[in-house]
C-alpha cells in the first residue's frame, strides 16, 4: 500500500463509510474508505502545495473511491488552464460516480470560458456517462449567467440517454435554468423538448426552488406531463 493510500486509511471514518456506501451504490462498497470530504480537500491541498501530486495524478485507475475523490480535488486546485484540461481529460474516462463527477471543479475555469466551452462541446459528445454529466454542470456552473447563450439550452435538450446519471443532471440544468433565464428557457418546458421524465422532474427541482416564483411554480406544474 502506497503512501497515499495508508494516509487515507489514517483518515477513515467508519460510519461515514456506511453512509457512503447508501449514497454512491455505483461503487463497490469494498472500494469506499470513508473519509469525510472536508479532509479529502484539506489533503488535497496538501499535497498541491507541495507539488508532490504529479505521480498520483498519473496512476490510474485508482482502486478506492477516496482516491478519486482526492484526485478530483488536487485537479480543482490546478492554476495552469491547459494543465488543468490535460488532466482532466485524462481523468473522466475512470470517473465512475456522480459524486467524484460533480465535485470536481477546478477554479481557473472562472477565468477560461472561452476555452472551456470548446472543452465542454467536446465532453457533451463523449459515450461516457460522467463525461456527459461533467460537460453538463460546467454548463450550468459556467454558463448560465453573464456568459449564457441560448444555443446552450438547445444543445443540453438535444442529449439523449437513458442513463439516470446523464438525465438527472439534464434536469438539474433545466431547472437551474429556469431560475436564472426563465423566459429563453420556458419554451423548452411548454413545448415538450425534453423526455417525459427529464421534464418532469426538471419542474419537480424547479417547484423546490427558492429562486423561482410563487406565480412561476403554479405554472410549471400545470406542465406536467401525465
């Protein structure tokens, strides 16, 4: 057992290991150690700072799942833009859950949208589950304020899966959209442009919303498809 992994074992949380093992059922519960994310992330910079993380970067796959998470989170804490995106690119084919996939969000995307959408268009025609739904909270994360396009409400409503894990994060898109761009985004609710089931459970995360409107919410419900 390598360094790394023995410091992980130092970490473990028994009982949080059994939560996990509820939470992520994609992951074999013998790969799940148990560290609670607020030391994974701590670890993580850790071992940035030290510069000491290219080796573990490189060493896929991983076995545990901590390890992926703690692989997440050194990338999210990369400077350099190109370096960042060589790494994740490298990364996304091992990634095997929704939690690992949507936690890692590296900080100098803020700074490279223009970039990062080229990244993303191509991550929306990968055939990975996690690809997908990587490229699709960039989206929502990303784009969906000063940088929104409507173009970008097109292409997520054009994705067709049946993964859970591709269309849940659809909805979660949706529903994000509609709280922050609810005129360009309605239509695509009115006019039933998504499937039956992202669409209603796109109006389902928009009703718990709090950003979204008493008067919105009785209207979204009205469309819900039976």
């Amino acid at each position: 057992m390598d360094a790394i992994q023995k410091e992980l074992f130092k970490l473990q949380d028994k009982k949080y290991k059994e939560f996990q093992e509820k939470l992520i059922p994609t992951r074999d519960p013998d790969t799940i150690i148990g560290v609670r994310t607020p030391k994974l992330r701590k670890y993580a910079k850790e071992l940035f700072k030290s510069n000491n993380y290219q080796s573990f970067l490189k060493e896929l796959p991983h076995k545990y799942f901590d390890e992926n998470q703690l692989h997440a989170f050194i990338i999210s804490e990369i400077k350099d833009y190109d370096e960042c995106i060589n790494y994740i690119n490298e990364f996304l084919p091992y990634v095997d859950n929704w939690a690992t996939c949507d936690q890692m969000s590296p900080k100098v995307f803020k700074k490279n949208h223009d970039s990062l959408i080229d990244n993303i268009k191509i991550w929306l025609k990968s055939k990975e589950t996690y690809t997908i739904r990587f490229g699709i909270g960039c989206l929502l994360q990303h784009f969906l304020d000063e940088d929104f396009k409507p173009e970008y409400l097109e292409i997520v409503s054009r994705i067709k899966s049946e993964e859970y894990y591709i269309n849940m994060m659809r909805a979660w898109y949706f529903a994000t959209a509609l709280a922050k761009q609810y005129k360009l985004t309605k239509p695509y609710i009115e006019n039933n442009q998504l499937d039956k089931w992202t669409h209603n459970k796109t109006i389902q995360k928009a009703i718990e919303s709090y950003r979204i409107s008493s008067e919105q919410k009785e209207y979204l419900k009205s469309l819900k498809i039976k």
